[in-house]
C-alpha cells in the first residue's frame, strides 16, 4: 500500500484491519523517519506488525524488507506465526513502489512461498493534483497502482473528484478506481478479469502525456501473437529499457492457447495467467505501458518491427530495440 505523505493510507489500512479476522494478515510500515508511529496507531488491531524506519523501502532500506520477509517465513515455518493470508506493506509517503514489487520476484525463495497482490495507492481528492504538480514522487505512485483509491471525497465537490478521477487516468489507465471505500477484496490477488474490464479494454491507442516525464499509452495489436515470439521481444525490450517502463499490462491473443495476461514491473514480468474461455472472443491484443524518461515511439517502433517479424519470422534475427 502506497501513496503520497498525508494521504490517508493509515486510516484506510486500520480500516481493513477491522474487517479481517485477527492473526490472519501481518503489516509491515515504512517510516522514512527514525521514529515509528503508525505501527501504534494499528497495534490494537491484533495484527503482527514489523517496522522498518529510518529510510525509504525503495532505496535506502530496500535490503531489510527482503531480510523482513524472509525472517516472516522463518518463523511461519517454525510455528512462531498462524497461518497467514496476506502479508501488507505499507510503504512511506515518499517511495516509490515498483522497487519494492521487484524484490519480491527478483527473490526465489520469497517467489516460490509468496504470490504478489495487488499494489494499492492512495490519492488525496483535495491535495492530490497539487501534489502531483509539485512532487515528483507523486507519479511513480499512480503508475505502479493496480487499484487506487481516492480519499476524502466527502469533502470534494463532484466536479473535482472527476477531475482527479481524470488525472489518475492520465498517468495510469489500466488501474482499478474506487471512491474512499475499503472492501474486503482490496488486498485480494489481481483477477484477470479485473484486467479486462479495465481502460485496457479500450480499443483506440491513446497517448497521455503527464506533468514531468511519466507518461502511459496503449495500443492494439490486431492479430493474434506467437508467445515464444513475443517473450523474447518483451524480456530484451525489458532488460534495455526496464529502468523506463514503470509498469507494462497486456491482454495478448496468443496463437493455439487463447487469451493470455502478461504484466510486469520495470525488469520483472508477473507469471502469465489464462482469461477463461468465454473471454477469448477475439485475436484482439492490447498492451498498456507506463513508462518515465523513455519516449513512447522507442516502444512503438520496436513493437511494430517485432510484428512484422513474426509474420515471416524464420528462427534466425529478431527485431531490434
């Protein structure tokens, strides 16, 4: 869970809190601070919390939360801790969450015992745009989001709700929004069909440019993929430009295995899912890429030159990046 300083992301997670049953979820907050206090705000919660404080889990902490993790499943193994469910961290309000994503399945002792859920931002309806101008942590926030939530709507007009509505958009199109509202499931795995019925579904690329240089865009393949093909094209194109692009979704037509879900944070690719049968009504393919410091066209070239590729791919060159 993240999002910028002041946005509520503590009350939301006590919000949570109340709703789950105890023993079942373990948090651990990041204070940029030496001094940690949230962790006492939801102590009372009778939720296992672990603290990291003194620096950022993006940068300058990011080794304990690995260490963290791996002592959580230490002492899970060991019986110390009950059968947990979920694992939150909720980060400081000034990280950026796309590392923090990657060291979990950069890890392949936390990957095999841990899936990744959901990253879940919070967004200020009455200061959130004027952060965004002002803060360039802001962005990075939206754009690893898979669902976010925006806070004190009850004291924003309707008219300004949609317009941070649109703003988030702006910079991530393909997450989930929901209006000041914590449902059970906010924490819960991605669903694939989440994927689907999001802005991801649009058919027309589009192309929205945000304050400073992170930006998202989507396009439309119109014909199924060759998967070996295009995994290949999508771990170069992340190893070059990985550091660019914040995050990547896709919904891909592939050829003889229908409607796969391929998405990935900078380097790192989340192991594909199968949409169910029902959901393959077309060999539509469509990709939305978040992307900072990187200019889209690099992205859109390469991707044009590797389908062209595939329809005469013989085995020996791939397209460049």
């Amino acid at each position: 869970m993240t999002g910028f300083l002041g946005s509520g992301k503590t009350t939301l997670l006590k919000r949570y809190l109340q709703q789950q049953a105890v023993g079942s979820t373990l948090v651990i907050i990041n204070e940029f601070g030496r001094e940690s206090i949230d962790d006492r705000i939801t102590l009372h919660l009778k939720s296992e919390i672990e603290t990291i404080a003194d620096g950022c889990l993006c940068c300058t902490v990011l080794g304990q939360l690995q260490q963290t993790l791996l002592h959580i499943l230490t002492r899970r193994a060991r019986g110390e801790l009950p059968e947990l469910q979920r694992i939150i961290v909720e980060t400081s309000g000034l990280a950026d969450p796309t590392p923090i994503l990657g060291t979990v399945l950069s890890d392949e002792n936390l990957h095999e015992y841990i899936k990744v859920g959901p990253c879940v931002t919070a967004f200020d309806a009455l200061e959130g745009l004027q952060t965004l101008k002002e803060f360039a942590e802001a962005a990075p926030q939206l754009a690893a989001a898979d669902r976010v939530i925006v806070t004190k709507t009850d004291l924003a007009d309707s008219a300004d709700i949609e317009t941070v509505i649109t703003a988030i958009r702006d910079v991530n199109p393909a997450c989930d929004v929901t209006l000041n509202d914590v449902p059970d499931t906010i924490f819960a795995p991605i669903e694939s069909v989440e994927i689907v019925n999001s802005p991801l579904r649009a058919a027309n690329t589009s192309v929205h440019l945000h304050t400073g240089s992170v930006r998202s865009f989507s396009t439309v393949l119109d014909r199924s993929v060759d998967w070996a093909t295009f995994s290949v094209w999508l771990t170069a194109l992340l190893n070059r430009h990985g550091d660019h692009i914040l995050r990547f979704k896709s919904v891909l037509a592939v050829r003889s295995a229908g409607k796969l879900v391929v998405q990935g944070v900078r380097h790192r690719v989340y192991p594909p899912s199968h949409l169910p049968a029902e959901d393959n009504e077309d060999n539509v393919s469509r990709l939305v890429f978040i992307s900072n410091g990187i200019n889209d066209q690099i992205i859109l070239d390469s991707l044009k030159r590797f389908t062209a590729a595939t329809s005469t791919f013989n085995g020996l060159s791939w397209p460049a990046l």
